[in-house]
C-alpha cells in the first residue's frame, strides 16, 4: 500500500508542507475540516496531521476510526499556538496504563 500524507490547519500551519509531499488541506475556520474528513480517512491516506484547533473541531469523528490501521491522526500545534492537546492525550493515555496520574516535576537551571 503506497500511503499519502496529509495535513489539515490553517493556511499558515500547512503551507510548509506542500513542498515535503504532504496532501495539504488549509482551513480557514477549524469546523470546515468536518466536511473534509470522509475524504481524509477514506483510505487513500496513511497519516493524518490535524492542528490542535481542527482536532478539536473533529475529535468525535477521530474518536470514530480510532480502532481503524489508517489513517494515523496526529495531532500537532497551529502556527502561533502554545499546545496542549497532544499533551493532554498523552497525559489521559498514562492514566488509562497506570490507573493514576503522574506528576511533572519541572527542570530546574
């Protein structure tokens, strides 16, 4: 299976990627992503990068193909934007392994 990538986020975030061979999918307003999606995990992508705005617009529909091999949806930061989502799934992911929390304790220096 020959497998393409694609990227999905505003124009800012996904212009970079064109040029790597990325499908890439700007969006204006992250909820514009939803009409996309059929497209997105039809099969003729392998990974899927989503930024943080548009996974929160499509969480429900990822949470959907989740037990699916492809795509692969990753989630990563927007242009200009802090983070947090990819942490917080990663965070919810430890709870669920170890049936607790585990506290960060922060580099000093």
């Amino acid at each position: 299976m020959t497998a393409r990538v694609a990227i999905v986020g505003d124009p800012a975030s996904v212009a970079g990627f064109r040029p790597l061979g990325f499908a890439t999918f700007p969006v204006e307003d992250p909820a514009a992503a939803r009409e996309l999606w059929a497209e997105l995990a039809g099969g003729e992508y392998g990974v899927v990068f989503v930024t943080e705005p548009v996974y929160d617009a499509v969480a429900d529909l990822v949470r959907e193909i989740a037990d699916r091999p492809f795509p692969a949806v990753t989630v990563i930061p927007g242009a200009g934007s802090a983070g947090g989502v990819g942490q917080a799934k990663i965070d919810r992911a430890i709870e669920r392994a170890l049936g607790t929390t585990v506290p960060v304790r922060e580099e000093e220096g």
